[in-house]
C-alpha cells in the first residue's frame, strides 16, 4: 500500500484519502453530468436547486438530455491537500496532537525538493524513547510531500 500512496497523482482521490482518514467531513456538491460522467455542464451547492435544473432541462430540451445522457451526481469534495499549500497544512495541525513528530525542510543543494518527515515515539518501562515509525517523503511540490508523508504516517508508516 505504501507504494500505491506514492504513485497517486495529486488531486481528487488523494484527497479524498486523507480526509477520510483524518475524519474530515467533506462538502456536498451535486453535478449535471454527462453520460460517462467525464463532462461537468453545471454544479450545485443543493440538491434542490440541481433537481430544479434538471427539470428545466428535461422540459425545454428532453432531445439533448437524452442525447447527453444528462444526469445528476452527488459528489463529496474534500480539502484539496495534494495541490493547496493551506490545506496541506490543515492536514498537518490534525496530526499534531502530540503522537507525531514532523519536519519539514529543503533538500540540500537542491531549488525545489521538500522533505517531509513524520516520525512517532514510544518510550518503554526504562524510560528509553525508541523510533516506532519515520517516513519520509520528498517531492518538488511541499503540498504533494506533505499530503503522502500524512497518509503514511495515518497508515502506520514504515518501520524506523
């Protein structure tokens, strides 16, 4: 799972991943869509106000809705952590509750590669504090590094 996390792509499902895992409640949006749900013709804020367009649609112009495949779809839209700097950090102020440990820097004698470490502790019965996980992510996009390391992190990590 690990390397599943690293190949997504910033964007809507990484997104979404976090935010689940973080307990986030998204928003509701519906969508006029297209029959392979590729093309957006209009989106609402209330289901309401869609099935009013739709209606609308359906009275004036049944020939294109059919022709369309014209639909409405109920989306839930999550922070966008993997391309939103503020968002990534929101994602961030979640994890620190004290579990976590987490650092951020540039990667040396290079312009644009962050590191983003997130690392977790146990301390046993000798009061000897042992790494239980570090995971560290870098990409050329802070958002993108931060929004993986967090994943990983939530998922357990990898083994220090």
């Amino acid at each position: 799972m690990n390397e599943q996390i690293r190949d997504m792509k910033p964007g809507p499902e990484l997104d979404a991943v976090l935010g689940k895992l973080l307990d986030i409640t998204p928003r509701t949006q519906w969508w006029a869509m297209d029959r392979d749900e590729k093309g957006i013709f209009i989106t609402f804020d209330f289901l309401p106000d869609a099935e009013r367009w739709m209606q609308g649609r359906l009275d004036g112009f049944p020939a294109w809705v059919k022709r369309e495949g014209c639909h409405i779809v109920r989306k839930e839209i999550y922070p966008r952590f993997s391309v939103d700097i503020g968002a990534a950090f929101e994602a961030l102020t979640k994890l620190d509750d004290g579990k976590y440990e987490i650092s951020i820097s540039k990667k040396p004698y290079y312009d644009n590669v962050w590191i983003v470490e997130i690392s977790t502790f146990e301390t046993d019965e000798e009061g000897i504090t042992h790494i239980i996980y570090r995971n560290i992510e870098e990409s050329g996009a802070l958002p993108e590094a931060i929004c993986k390391a967090a994943l990983l992190a939530l998922r357990g990590g990898e083994q220090g």
